[in-house]
C-alpha cells in the first residue's frame, strides 16, 4: 500500500473515530441527565412523564409543549445515532414543566398556587460534566476501535 494510501486510510478511521466519540458523548448527555435521583441521578421521576419528554433533534432546538401532555419516547437515541461530525444535537425536554423541576420556583405561579420549590440541577449538573464526558467517550470509543483492529487494549 503506498504512503498516500495508508495516509488516506488513517483520516478516514480518524473521521469515524471522531464521529464515534460526538455520538457517544451526545447519548452519555441524554442518559445522565434523565437518570433518575433513585438510580444516582438528580431527575425526580414520579411518572416518567419528564424524562419521557426529553427529545432530540439535529435542526432545531426542541420546544416546550404548553399545558398538560403525557409523553412517549421519542427516539433520543436514533436522532444521536444518525448524526453527523460537523453538526448539532439539540436535546430538550418539551414538558412545560421541565425548567421549573430543574431550577426550581418560588413565588406565584399564573394559576395562583404558591410554591418554594427547590430545583434539582439535573440538566445543570450534566452539563457541568461535559468536559469528562467527551474524554470519557473518547477512551471509549478509542477501546472499541483498538479492540476491532485487534491491537491490545
């Protein structure tokens, strides 16, 4: 194989690991943060309903759906999956109240209902994380394609 050649394949195995590495840490993202504070995690879960309002997308930004909706899954992890190095992944949740539950509110709502409710960070605290999490992907990802090529681990 010529040298031209071997460099040619080595960027294009370089590409795909990097790929790899964005869709890895991206599904890292959407998994911690709709880990439940039963599992480890800082979601409240009660019905599910919130974390089964986590959605992605590769164009825009996921809206929050005003008023009371029962969510199902909305295929996070195809979205993750089909996304390309280069572009974005939007993850959202589209129950309207999501941010409430991760920040918290005090005060009077529109309803007049009264709360002193404490946030529990869960979109916060995994975004804090992102720098560990893509290194995490790439050990990760750099394992498997070890592994694949039969190099030792």
């Amino acid at each position: 194989m010529s040298f031209a050649a071997q460099v040619g394949e080595w960027a294009s195995a370089e590409l795909d690991r990097a790929e790899a590495v964005f869709q890895t840490a991206a599904q890292t993202v959407a998994n911690e943060v709709r880990t439940a504070v039963a599992e480890g995690g800082r979601m409240p879960v009660k019905t599910g309903n919130l974390r089964r309002s986590l959605m992605a997308s590769t164009s825009t930004m996921p809206t929050i759906k005003e008023g009371k909706e029962t969510f199902t899954e909305s295929g996070v992890e195809l979205v993750i999956a089909g996304a390309e190095l280069g572009g974005s992944i939007f993850l959202g949740f589209q129950a309207a109240y999501a941010a409430r539950m991760n920040y918290g509110f005090v005060g009077t709502d529109a309803l007049g209902r009264t709360f002193n409710q404490t946030g529990y960070g869960f979109v916060d605290a995994v975004a804090q994380r992102w720098p560990q999490i893509v290194a995490e992907a790439e050990a990760t990802v750099r394992g498997r394609f070890e592994a694949a090529a039969g190099l030792p681990t």
